[in-house]
C-alpha cells in the first residue's frame, strides 16, 4: 500500500458508514415528531440540522449532531415584548424531553444547549429565535443573554469551496477533525476547523489528500484565531500541537519525494495512530507469500518490496509478523 492510498484509507476510516447515517436520520425525525408536538407548549416552530451533520463533516465514533429548535417568539415573549431568560427555555425543553419514554434519563443541559445521550451518539437541542433579516438568537454561554449565530451560512460558504476544490475539501476537514479529538484534546472548535479550511482552500488548490491535509497544517497559524477558543491557553496549546504535526508532515513529503514511502508512512502513522493503515491483510498475505517463494526484496529507500532491492531469504510464516 502506498503512502497516497494509505491516507486514502485514513479519509475512509473517519467518515460514518451509511448505517450511521440512516440511524442518525430516524432518530432526528422521531426528536423532531417530539419537539413540534402541539401539545407540549414549547411552540417550536422549525427544526433544522446544523453543525458537522449538516455540513457532512462529521467523524465516527459518533459525536454530537446539532438541532436548532425555532421557537415561535410571540408565543415565548414577556409582556414588554422581551426574548425570555435563556436558562428558563433550555429548563423546560429539558424537562418535557426527560419526562418523554424514549429519552427518560437521558436528558441534561449541556450549556448552551439540552443533550440528549443516546446509546452510540449525542443529540444537542439548541433553543433559538430568528432574526429579521437572516441569522438566529442562540443562548449564551452565561445563559443569562442570548447571542446571534448564522449557521446556515457557514455552510454555504463550506459547499461553496468544497465545489470549488473537487469536492475533495469535507474529507481533509473530517481527518483535521479526527486528529483534534484524538490528539488535541478537542480544543479547536470543530466550526472553526472549517472555517480555517474555507479560508485556505479558497485561495490554495492541491492535487490529493496528503497535500490538502499538509497545507491545512501549514496555514492554520494564520488562519486560526484565539477568540474561537474558551481560553488563551487553549489557543496556545493548539497552535503548538499543530506547528508541529506540521513540521512532521513537511518530514514525511521530503521522505515521499525522495522515493523512501516506509519512512513518511511512519511518520503519518505517528501523527494520526490508529486509524492509518501500515500494511493491510491482503498486501501481508502477498509479502508472506513472495517470501515463502524467495521473491521478497529489501532495499534502505522503498523498504520491503517484491520488485527492488536484495533479495531476502525464504522462509514460512512471515504473515504473523503482519497481523
């Protein structure tokens, strides 16, 4: 397997099987058939998906899928014509959903939202209001206020580049993603990650996926911006992790280009573990069987091989040492 189908490997194995996604879509409806339930008060409107579902940048395992609950401001406002105190929506949406079979003791608030904790996946209910004009009025962090949001845009400007770059942009977004739940302890917003990538990619192209995912490392220090983050030290501990996979990958591409893929495909193994395959179960089985034949080769620059290099030994049972 080569270094290029190797990372062609590690953009499979983050994305969601379509298991995952028909699972998600029946459980969306049956939360939505809930929500808009007439009889409930809660006057919601609208539901719409946003987040890493909606915009198809979401990875598995599983994590959250975002759900704006439009509630009908006529019906929520006090008597001076004022949005109601954030906490008091999210305490009733919470209540009704917990007192609901399918979701019994499931239910916490999860500031600024209501999440719902179901067996292979989380459900984040985000009570908001329209804006006049575009955009939503979404909770606050200190649940007291209530802030703008603009989701759909976001993803528009996502699809936008996506196309524009062979629609080959989600997929380095979903690694990026991968690595900075896995590596990086999740604290790069996952909209920002997008949002760094539409920046990048709108001016920058490239040809394959080790290219693409290089240059997202290479450009994030000008692109990534503290106020994302909960806190400096935050933005501080991402950015070096970052700079440094970057370094890394700029290692492996010299290693690629001089011919010596083993040496590159450690490193990429090293900066994103498990999920990027070394050698697969039909080229071990292919490696057991040329060295059981005496076709095997060795050689500093492309490693094991069966067409360069010295020739090894015969020998039997090779595979094991590959499984």
């Amino acid at each position: 397997m080569t270094l290029l189908e190797s990372i062609n490997k590690l953009v499979d194995n983050v994305n969601i099987t379509d298991r995952q996604e028909e699972n998600i879509k029946n459980s969306l409806s049956n939360l939505e058939t809930h929500l808009k339930n007439s009889d409930n008060k809660l006057f919601v409107k609208e539901c719409f998906t946003s987040g890493s579902w909606e915009r198809d940048t979401i990875i598995r395992p599983l994590n959250d899928v975002d759900l704006f609950a439009v509630l009908d401001f006529e019906e929520w406002k006090d008597e001076y014509g004022n949005k109601p105190n954030p906490q008091s929506v999210l305490t009733k949406i919470k209540n009704y959903l917990n007192d609901q079979n399918d979701y019994k003791d499931k239910v916490k608030q999860d500031r600024p939202c209501v999440t719902i904790h179901l067996s292979d996946k989380d459900f984040d209910v985000l009570p908001s209001f329209e804006i006049s004009g575009g955009g939503y009025y979404i909770p606050n962090f200190d649940l007291k206020s209530w802030t703008t949001s603009y989701p759909k845009m976001l993803a528009k400007d996502l699809d936008d580049t996506h196309r524009l770059r062979d629609y080959k942009l989600k997929q380095i977004i979903r690694v990026v993603k991968y690595w900075n739940r896995d590596f990086n302890g999740k604290t790069i917003p996952s909209y920002h990650i997008e949002e760094i990538a539409i920046n990048i990619f709108k001016m920058n192209t490239f040809t394959n996926f080790e290219e693409g995912i290089r240059k997202w490392f290479e450009n994030v220090e000008y692109n990534m911006q503290s106020i994302k983050f909960k806190s400096n030290d935050e933005y501080e501990s991402s950015l070096k992790k970052a700079k440094k996979v970057k370094d890394k990958l700029k290692e492996a591409n010299k290693f690629y280009t001089d011919k010596n893929e083993v040496e590159a495909k450690k490193i990429w193994k090293d900066v994103f573990g498990k999920e990027f395959p070394t050698v697969d179960e039909e080229e071990a089985k292919n490696i057991s069987k040329s060295l059981t034949e005496g076709t095997l080769k060795y050689s500093s620059t492309a490693g094991i091989s069966t067409a360069v290099g010295s020739s090894l030994s015969a020998s039997k049972g090779f595979y094991g040492e590959f499984r």
